[in-house]
C-alpha cells in the first residue's frame, strides 16, 4: 500500500456471496466491473431487496465527505468493515476494487 490508495483483484464466482472488506481506514471505496457480465451487488447478503447490478465496463462508487464520517472516527470505513457483498451472474469473474484513504 502507498499510504493514499489500494486496487485490489477480487475473484468472484456465481456460486455464493464474496464480501468487499476493506483493508485499512478510508473514506472512498471504487468497485469497478472489468468482467464481460453483469454482477451483482448487495449491501446485506440475505435481503435481495438490497441488490443491484454492475454492467461490464461500469463501476460503483461509495464516497463520503470527511464531515460525514462516523462519530469519533476519522474515516468513513475502518480496517475489516466489509461494503458490500458480490456475485457473479456467470462463471467466476474479476473485479477491481480501489481504496481510497
């Protein structure tokens, strides 16, 4: 890591759920789809209502202002607080995730 941002690779089958944790205090997480299929995204794993889709070549964007982080805290995510939840709607795929400090 260089202080500022991490990309990171993540494998993502169709079978199961593959959690986006973040791996160090930041404010910014950017998933972007570089797969030929669509994934899905979900904020709780067993609410559907809480899905949504990633086309191929399109990216999701979590930001927030440092003046909406949490109470008492500096960064809007902290080390292990997982994002969201992904799927592939096909086959196992790769995604690629930047955080942001």
């Amino acid at each position: 890591m260089n202080g500022v941002f991490e990309k990171l690779k993540l494998s993502v089958p169709a079978t199961g759920w593959t959690p986006v944790e973040v791996p160090f205090d930041c404010n910014s997480v950017v998933i972007r789809n570089i797969s030929a299929v669509n994934v899905k995204l979900r904020t709780d794993e067993a609410v559907a209502a809480t899905e949504d889709t990633i086309a191929p070549g399109d990216q999701e964007i979590v930001d927030a202002a440092v003046a909406s982080v949490r109470a008492g805290r500096s960064t809007r995510f902290v080390l292990d607080d997982e994002v969201c939840v992904l799927q592939s709607s096909s086959g196992t795929v790769d995604i690629m995730v930047t955080f942001l400090r």
